[in-house]
C-alpha cells in the first residue's frame, strides 16, 4: 500500500482530484487531497501572508500532526510549486515526488518566468479567471459533466503564490525518486519545461493523451502513471 498525498493548483481546491484519488484507493491505497489555505472551501480565508511558503509549510506540518511517512507527494500545475518546498521541509517523510503537467521552478524562478498568464480579475489579496473566461479557456478542453462541476467549484488563488519567486534551498541539490507526468494536449506548463524537470531528478517520463486536466480526463490512467515505481 502506497500513501499519497495529492496537491492541486492554480483556482482549484483538493476536490479537483476527486476521481483520482478513488481510483487510488480502490486500488488499495491512502490517498489524500488537501485544499491549500485560501483555496476552495477555504476561500473565506485569503488573507495577506499566504505564499508558496505558507502552503508548503502547512503541508509539511499536516504530514507531520497525521504521522505520515514513505509519503508519494503528488503535484499538478502550481502545485509543483508547493510540492517541491514541501519534500524540502518533510525531507524524512517522503518517498517519492511526481509531477503530473505540473510547473517545477527553481530556485528564484517565479510562475510568469514559465507560464504567460491571462486574468481578468486580479484583487489585492487574489486572481483568477472570471466563470465566463473558465468556460471558454480554463476548463474549455473539459466534456461535460466535468465542465459544469468544475466551473462550479473553481475560485481565485492566493495572488503572491502566483507572482512571487520560489525559495528553495536544496531540492535541485538533492537526490529524488521522481515522476515526470506530460500531458501531450496541454499548452503549460510547457513540455521543454518539463523536460527540464525530468532531465535534471533524472526522473521517470510518461505521456498520457490528455489536456491539463488528466485527473478529470483520464483519471484512472493518471493514477496508473503515479504508482509506477
């Protein structure tokens, strides 16, 4: 039995892995879906102080209180960004790293250094897509019943956890067990970037025939792709 702990990005909250992580536990596993601080269902909670820190932080010390340990940390888009500062702090806890069409910055390297953002609502404390820009470009590649239930749930992210550099201070150093997830229909994080990824943890390389959203898509081949070993 494998436990996972799966993060997810930009607008979003843990029920964007609700297929994913079923599809993990019948296969015998724990999977687990934290929402990030800000996000979701947390959204009442945006606040001035929330940064990719924060995230990792929080996460490091939820694997922590939840003893948790031989942890797979699993990150999709910006959560590549919260997964890599948290194998940094839970050094201890982890066993493996994947990242599934996910961004892997490094060190000082900011979200917008990758990927061109477009959002038409920008608060001081959040940003994100209006429902309309969701439905035409954000989920635009999601079939129905996704589109709706996804658009139903989507809400701003944290806006220093998109515009701030990264800080890590060994991961790139350190030596991974490491995934590397492309999806071949997904225009970013781009493939060169996460070649980069892959090139660098001398990581495992798989493809899967999706857009960026695999975990809504092709749910079960995702979670196929996270367990190998």
């Amino acid at each position: 039995m494998q436990t996972l702990v799966l993060i997810h990005g930009a607008y979003q909250g843990g029920w964007i892995w609700k297929l994913t992580a079923a599809s993990l536990r019948a296969a015998g596993h724990q999977a687990f879906a934290p929402t990030l601080d800000g996000c979701a269902e947390r959204a009442h909670q945006l606040r001035p102080g929330i940064s990719n820190d924060s995230h990792a932080r929080e996460v490091a010390d939820w694997l922590h209180y939840e003893d948790l340990r031989d942890v797979v940390l699993v990150g999709t888009s910006s959560g590549g960004m919260v997964v890599t500062r948290v194998a940094e702090l839970a050094r201890e806890r982890i066993a493996r790293v994947v990242f599934a069409d996910a961004l892997a910055l490094l060190d000082g390297e900011c979200l917008g250094d990758i990927v061109t953002r477009v959002n038409p609502r920008n608060t001081e404390l959040g940003t994100g897509p209006t429902r309309e820009d969701a439905r035409d470009r954000l989920f635009a590649e999601l079939e129905e019943p996704h589109k709706t239930w996804a658009l139903d749930r989507f809400t701003m992210h944290p806006r220093a956890v998109m515009e701030d550099p990264v800080s890590l201070e060994s991961f790139w150093q350190d030596s991974w067990d490491a995934t590397v997830i492309w999806c071949r229909r997904s225009v970013n994080p781009p493939e060169a970037h996460q070649r980069r990824a892959a090139a660098t943890l001398n990581a495992r390389w798989f493809e899967l025939d999706a857009g960026h959203y695999p975990m809504l898509q092709v749910p079960d081949a995702l979670a196929e792709f996270i367990l190998a070993t």
